[in-house]
C-alpha cells in the first residue's frame, strides 16, 4: 500500500462511473477503463489508484498494477461499510 502523499480531488471532474463486477482480473479492469475513455493503449500508459473510505472522513489508497493489488482491493472492499469506491485515472 501507499504511503505519504495525497490525491487531488474535484468531484467536479468525475466524468465517468463504471460498475465492476466482483472479483474482476486487473486486466480486465485496465480493458474496461481504455474502453470507457475512449484511448488507445497503444497511445496512453495509464495509472491507476484506487481509494476507499475506511472510517470517518479517513481514506485508504492503493495503487493498481496488478493480480494481488486486486486482491488487497476487494479485501479492502469487503471491510469496508461503503458500496462504492473511487477510482483515479493518471496518464
């Protein structure tokens, strides 16, 4: 996980929403998130960082790079209160 540093948020600049289904693979995510932005994986490198609450205005956040990062997602997910999760796109 992550540590130091913090995110920029604007929830202004939200401009897409994706429902995932459970237990999706990593690349399966990256196939969904180059589908939605309408990108060529040829063209862009995208990062992406996942961030869920984990108590009262405190956040957790995790870069996703691969298998076990998901893994650490839904295990996240699944000791969270909250249904949905936010999730940053950097090219």
């Amino acid at each position: 996980m992550e540590t130091g540093g913090s995110f920029s948020y604007d929830p202004s600049r939200c401009k897409k929403a994706i429902l995932v289904k459970n237990r999706i693979s990593y690349s399966e995510l990256v196939d969904r998130v180059y589908t939605y932005m309408g990108l060529d994986r040829t063209a862009f490198n995208l990062n992406l960082w996942f961030r869920n609450s984990v108590g009262l205005s405190t956040f957790a956040g995790l870069r996703l790079g691969c298998e076990e990062d998901m893994d650490m997602l839904y295990h996240m997910k699944m000791m969270s209160l909250h249904t949905a999760c936010e999730m940053y796109v950097e090219m």
